[in-house]
C-alpha cells in the first residue's frame, strides 16, 4: 500500500489536511522547516510546488512566491534534494508534487520518474498535462510506484469525469470554483453537489482546493470531501513573515486542523 493510500486508511472517518507551499520560498532551508513544521501541526499530506516561470493554474500570491523561487535559481533538482533532506528524519508523511510539464519534460519522464521515487516523493501533479497526453509520464510515475494526481474542474464533463477515473491513482484533486488559486468565490452546496457526482465513479479520495481562505470554509469543506487542500492562505502568511515564517505557518495549519476536525 502506498504511502498516500496508507494515510486515507489510516485517517478514515477524519478528513486529511494538505497544505501547499512553493518550494525555495523564501529559500531552500526555509522551505524543508515548514515542511516539518507543518507535519508536526497536523498536516497529514504535503503538496509542493515546483517554481516555474509561467504558473498559469495560480493566483497572485503564488506567482508571487514563484517568482521569489526563481530569484534564488531554485531547479527541480533543487525541489528533489529538499524532499530527500525532508526523508532523513519522516519516512511516513505522503509528498506530492505539483507543477507543470516543462521542467519534468525537460529532465525527460524516466528520468524524473526516478529521481522522485528516489527523493520520497509519493504523487505528482501537472497542470497541464490532460488525459489525452499524460500516458507517457503516468506509465514512468506507474513504473516506480509513484501516483499520478488528476485535476477536475467544475466544467469537467461526466464522461471525462469516468476516463480520469479509469487513471487516476492516489487522490483527485478537485478544484472548487473556475479561476486561479486564491480566488474567493468559494460555493460550499456547489462543491458538495459536484463531489456527489464524483463519487459515482472515484472510488478513491477526492481532495477539495482552490478558495479555502479561513478555517470555517474549510471545515465546510472537510463535510464533503475526503481531504482539504490550502495554499494561498498558508502561501500569504510565509510572503508576509519570510524565513521567521516557520512558527506561524504551524499555528495556522494547526487551527486549519483544528476545524476539520471539529
């Protein structure tokens, strides 16, 4: 059983939290105390973001935290070395990667395949990569025992909806609402209504992100769906406090945690 797999068995009936953080912002040594800050605070998945020039799926707060991992020359090499610091000391937290294909089809598929399965890393998820293209690097991820995580949009018909089903391994990423990550139109019946239809053909969790900016929408959330995904909150609060960042991320994931569980 898979790391991921494990910890939804695991948490079952509780909701998993996952938090969102670009990594190399505000640098590299930053970026692997938040993640051990956040675990020990009651995050149960972590999703990193590899910095890429054009991150067309975010908002504002992260192109911003983007950019400033830029700045520091931050690679996906760079992303893969923090995830094999992070594994010296927790070889039980689930890591998945989010990003887009440019800097994995620059590596070449096999290649990234492997150094992830190397680093710990347990799922990757690219923006754009559709069904329609994805074989080539989900049969490299399949090979190495890493899953690949599917997006599904409020427009995302039923009958794509069944052909991601067939695919999808880990969890599926459901984004709440049309936009960019940090919008705030979130529609808590509408997310409930969409994720009832997906459970007639997911049979495994389905994350819900995008537009959970407080604790009380994401304990809404966590009604509905199997696991909460924040990131421009948490993504905000490092811009704002830098590298003494660490302390207060903790606190937020821990209340984040906190009304989930509520």
């Amino acid at each position: 059983m898979s790391r991921i797999a494990q910890t939804f068995a695991q948490l079952h009936p509780q909701k998993a939290l996952i938090p969102y953080i670009t990594v190399g912002d505000p640098n590299l040594d930053t970026t692997l105390a938040l993640m051990h800050s956040m675990v020990a605070n009651g995050a149960d998945i972590l999703e990193l973001g590899i910095p890429f020039s054009d991150p067309m799926a975010d908002g504002e707060v992260i192109q911003r935290a983007v950019e400033r991992a830029l700045a520091n020359h931050v690679s996906l090499r760079d992303v893969l070395a923090v995830m094999q610091r992070f594994r010296q000391s927790n070889q039980h937290t689930p890591i998945v990667l989010m990003g887009y294909l440019n800097p994995i089809h620059k590596m070449g598929y096999a290649e990234f395949a492997q150094a992830a399965a190397n680093a710990g890393v347990d799922g990757v998820l690219t923006v754009d990569n559709p069904i329609e293209t994805i074989a080539p690097l989900q049969e490299a991820l399949k090979a190495r025992g890493v899953d690949c995580i599917f997006l599904i949009a409020p427009t995302t018909t039923e009958t794509r909806v069944q052909a991601i089903a067939e695919r999808a391994s880990g969890f599926v990423y459901y984004v709440s609402l049309k936009g960019v990550t940090g919008s705030a139109q979130l529609n808590v019946e509408t997310v409930a209504e969409k994720v009832a239809m997906l459970r007639r053909y997911i049979h495994i969790p389905i994350g819900v992100g995008f537009g959970i900016s407080d604790a009380a929408s994401a304990a809404k959330i966590g009604s509905v769906a199997d696991a909460v995904i924040v990131g421009s909150w948490i993504v905000r609060e490092i811009e704002e406090q830098g590298e003494h960042a660490v302390m207060k991320v903790g606190e937020l994931v821990g209340s984040l945690k906190a009304a989930i569980l509520s």
